[in-house]
C-alpha cells in the first residue's frame, strides 16, 4: 500500500484507531464517528480495538464508487432580490420619548 507516493514499510493487518485515523486522513473523532455509524468495522481483540486494512480499504473503495455512481447535479437557484426600503421613516429616541413627527 502507498502513502504519499511511498511504499509502507508498516503493512500491519490490524491498526489502532488513531493510526487508521492518520491513515485515511481524518481526525480521531471522526474515525470514532466512522466506527459508530458502522461504516468501518473494527474488531475486538481482548480490550483492544483495532481496524483491520481491509475495512479501510474496502471503506475508500466505497467513497469513490459513490462519487463515480453518481453523477453532480447542478442545483438551479433563482437570484434573490434585494427587500424593498421600509416604508416609515427610522424610528429614533425622540420618537419613543413623544417629541418626534408621527
């Protein structure tokens, strides 16, 4: 597997969360996030979760059938208009106090 354009020299099976976090790139969270909705399996081993470089794989392969399966649509949006001024004049603090024009 390549990253950045470099052979791994690491091409372990099992990764921690923060390493497949490095990996794909994407903050912890987000991983954590990933692995929650189950759009990445991890595994359990002991009290250790790990995620398999299949999962990560077969997730990016994923991501990109997605963009390829669909195709971008362009949304049409109509110009907005600018609101018209209001109709009476600002109201200022001699208004309020009774000493302005009505």
């Amino acid at each position: 597997m390549a990253e950045n354009g470099a052979v791994l020299k690491d091409e372990r099976f099992l990764l921690t969360l923060e390493e497949a976090a490095r990996r794909l790139p994407v903050g912890r969270t987000t991983l954590y996030e990933l692995a929650a909705r189950g759009e990445l399996q991890p595994v359990t081993i002991g009290r250790c979760r790990r995620v398999p470089l299949s999962s990560l794989t077969s997730f990016v392969d994923r991501l990109t059938s997605e963009v390829r399966a669909e195709p971008e649509e362009v949304e049409q949006v109509e110009p907005v208009q600018a609101s018209a001024p209001p109709t009476h004049p600002r109201r200022t603090m001699k208004h309020f106090l009774g000493r302005g024009r009505s």
